[in-house]
C-alpha cells in the first residue's frame, strides 16, 4: 500500500525486526532501538485508500514534526544520575509486578493479536514497529488500514468474518506493544478513531450487530443439572457432574464471568452472617472491572436442592476434600490414594441430589489459599491440582447442553456468557430493578446493564403498553 509519508529527513529504507518488542523497551535483537535507522515504509494502495474514504475518514497529514535534535536529550543527563539509583534487584522487583499488571487470558490475547499484526507488516515488507517517533502518521494510517481491510473479509454467508470486539482487541494489543516501545498508541490518533466509528456505522445500517450470547434461563438451567444428575453413572461420571453442576450453578447465581469462575479458590467461597441469617460469600480478587480490588457477591440458598449453590458447592467440595486429603497423607501413589477415597466415600451412600444439605457442615480443608475450586479432570476422572481454563466453561454449557436434548442450532448459541447474562435477564424478569441487576454484575455503569435485557417478548413491560391508545 502507498502512503507518501513526506518526511525527507528519512534515511534509506532498512530492514527491520518482525517480532514483538520485549516489555523492557530494548527492540528486535535486544538492542536499543536506533532512532536513526529507518524500515521499509508503508505504501497506501488505492485499494486501501478507497477502503479509508468508504469509512467517512481522510487521511490527516502532521503539521508540525520534531526534528531530531528536538527529541534526542541533553548528552550529559547521565552524568547526573547517581550509578546505585536503580539496582538490578529493583529491575527485577519492577519486572515482576510488571508481568501482573495483566491477567494471562488478556496477555495471551495481546500476544496472538500481536503476532497477527505482525504477520500483516511483513506481507507488506515493513517492521511492526516505526523505527522513528516521526513515522507514526504512517503507521496511524497502516492500522487504519488494517482494521479496515478486516472488515471487508466476510464470511460465505456475507457476514462479517470478525466482530467489532475482535477489531476493537487487535488495536488494544497493538496500542500495548507500541506503549511497551516508547512509542504513541496509534490506535487513539483521529484516523483510526473515525475509521472504528466508520466500521461500526456501516454495520448498523446494514443492521449487523455484534453477536451476543443467548442467555441461559433460569428453567432450562434446572433442566440442564437435571440431565446432568441422572445421566452420571459410576463414580467417574458422578465426579464430574458434581463439579459441573456446581460450577454452573454458582457463575449463575453470583452472575459471574467465565474469567472469575475459574479464578476462585476455595477459600473465596465461604458462609457468612449470624445463625438466623446465613448467606454464601463468594470473594472476587480482581474482576474486568476492578481488576486492583476485591469484590464479594452475596448468594442466597435456592429453593431447589438441584439448582441450590449451597448444595451444588457442597457436594463438590466434599469431593475435593476426600481427595486433597488422601494425596497429602501420601507419599506412594498419590492418584492411586485419591481414587480410593473417593470410591470409598460414594460406597458409604450419598444423598439424592433432589434432597437439600445446606445445613451439613462444609468440609475442611488443610490449605484454602491457592487451591483452586474448579479444577480439570484426567483420564482417570480425578481432580488436578490446577484451575481450569477459562475456554473450559463454554465447553461445559454446550456439552451439557447438548446431553440435554437441546438442539444443535440451540447449543451453538450458547457460551460462557451465557450465566451472567441470563442471571441478569432472569432478574429482571422477575421484575427486580435495574439498579438491583447492576449489583449482582457489579456495573458502574447503568448502560452496560441494559445490554444484558434479552426479554422476549418486551410487550406488556415497556412505556408504549401504556400510551392509552
């Protein structure tokens, strides 16, 4: 593609990096990045030109550019820093805290993000990053480009092959790597900003939305656990559905996301309050929305001992304790001890899953910190001892789902989300507030709880039922 930068200070094109940079600002092979070394430059095609204008976007040009001697600092500031300011040790310490400043989930997705971006700079012989602070203008128009381009791959049935989310992702990750290099994030300059609105509106007037999941309601949970409970047969099968319907349960009835229900220990889900007012706690430690604090989401008994989360979480904490315990005490065959103890324990009788046990005691557990409450299962139908992934949940409910008799079409609009937003849809349903609905999600914002009304149908609830006419 052909964008004539005009920056005659720009020395001959040279070959650049095609990785991503390391989080410590060094660019390529390690190197400081060389301000006075330049890669070959994009060149805007008049295909990409025309992608551009059909977005209602023109291409800005700079009109004032810093020279070189203008960013490069005074040569004898090193002279004045003190050598034992910052230690190796403190490096290391800041690095640390660094790495967790994002959650994996979201590292994961900058780094595929990245790679892809990555991959699109070197088809068109450029590095990934500008090798000068002044080139920015050109890489600005080069993600405008490339969001823009992505918008015009459809699908075979002329849908658009990514949503507005995925677009709005790649500039996230691609802002990121550019923050990491000292650079400018390109994504908030005005050329890719109006070419996101240009996207967004097109797709509205030719009335594609962004694809949501369909909520799980609260009658076809009730169904789902039901399938669950008498289609296990042996004690493999009696484990998993003890975990899955617990974790079911609980992302439904604390509306949370995939990502926190899979974060849980089991310390974060206890009881709390006075004897006459019992309630389980379930401590969230650092959410999409407060991901520096702690929350905690209140859940009260159910009236169904099936669809009940003080039963569903007994049931499998029971499980997970038996087990943890026979692999602590120990030291020959650990799965082999926690296998007995779990046969054994079934052997010795279990309630009906349509029989409350809110009021057993809750097992202990030798630890609770870092002892994940849902965990994957091996071959053998044991229990890990790490967390499972956050792509497991949507797995679960379509599986699940499925075994229910639901059909395929029905299924594949399913996923992760589904709990939390059918929680949400069921409340207000049962005619609770929208202000008692952003709660339980833990909205800050009043507009991001409408999205989550999927009532069908509105009438008979809305202000037009009451017009008079």
């Amino acid at each position: 593609m052909t964008i004539a930068p005009q920056i005659p200070e720009v020395p001959p094109p040279a070959a650049g990096p095609t990785g991503p940079p390391p989080l410590d600002g060094d660019h390529g092979d390690g190197g400081v990045i060389d301000h006075a070394v330049a890669e070959p430059v994009f060149v805007l095609s008049p295909e990409d030109r025309g992608r551009l204008r059909s977005r209602d976007v023109e291409v800005p040009r700079s009109r004032h550019r810093r020279t070189t001697a203008e960013l490069a600092p005074p040569t004898d500031l090193a002279a004045l820093v003190p050598p034992g300011l910052v230690t190796d040790l403190d490096r290391s310490r800041i690095g640390d805290r660094r790495a967790q400043a994002k959650s994996p989930n979201t590292v994961a997705g900058y780094a595929a993000s990245w790679r892809r971006w990555c991959a699109w700079c070197a088809g068109r012989g450029a590095s990934p990053l500008p090798a000068h602070p002044d080139l920015m203008p050109v890489y600005q128009q080069a993600l405008a480009a490339y969001l823009a381009e992505a918008d015009d791959t459809i699908t075979g049935d002329g849908a658009p092959q990514f949503a507005e989310s995925t677009l709005e992702s790649w500039s996230a990750a691609i802002g990121y790597h550019f923050g990491q290099a000292g650079l400018p994030h390109p994504a908030r300059s005005a050329i890719v900003a109006e070419t996101m609105t240009g996207i967004r509106r097109r797709r509205a007037k030719d009335g594609v939305g962004p694809a949501k999941a369909a909520p799980l309601m609260a009658d076809l949970l009730a169904r789902i656990a039901g399938s669950i409970d008498s289609g296990a047969e042996g004690w493999k099968a009696t484990v998993a559905a003890r975990r899955d319907i617990a974790l079911l349960v609980l992302g439904y009835a604390a509306g949370l996301r995939r990502s926190e229900l899979v974060a849980l220990w089991v310390g974060d889900v206890y009881r709390a309050g006075d004897t006459e007012d019992l309630y389980l706690l379930v401590r969230i430690r650092g959410s999409k929305r407060s991901p520096e604090a702690m929350e905690y989401v209140p859940v009260r008994r159910g009236e169904h001992a099936l669809t009940c989360p003080w039963c569903a979480l007994l049931r499998w904490l029971q499980v997970l304790a038996v087990f943890d315990r026979a692999v602590a005490t120990t030291s020959r065959d650990p799965a082999a001890a926690g296998e007995q103890a779990i046969v054994r324990a079934f052997n010795n009788g279990t309630v009906p899953a349509d029989v409350h046990v809110c009021d057993w005691d809750w097992p202990s557990f030798r630890r609770i910190t870092e002892v994940a409450l849902f965990r994957p299962l091996d071959r053998d139908g044991l229990p890990h001892d790490v967390a499972m992934t956050g792509r497991s949940v949507p797995n679960i409910v379509k599986r699940r789902a499925a075994q229910a008799g639901l059909a395929p079409a029905e299924v594949e609009q399913f996923s992760g989300h589904s709990l939390r937003s059918g929680a949400a849809t069921q409340a207000l349903v049962n005619r609770a507030s929208l202000y008692e609905v952003a709660r339980l999600l833990r909205h800050s914002d009043m507009r991001s709880t409408w999205a989550y009304d999927r009532r069908v149908p509105y009438a008979g609830d809305t202000a037009a039922d009451r017009l008079g006419l």
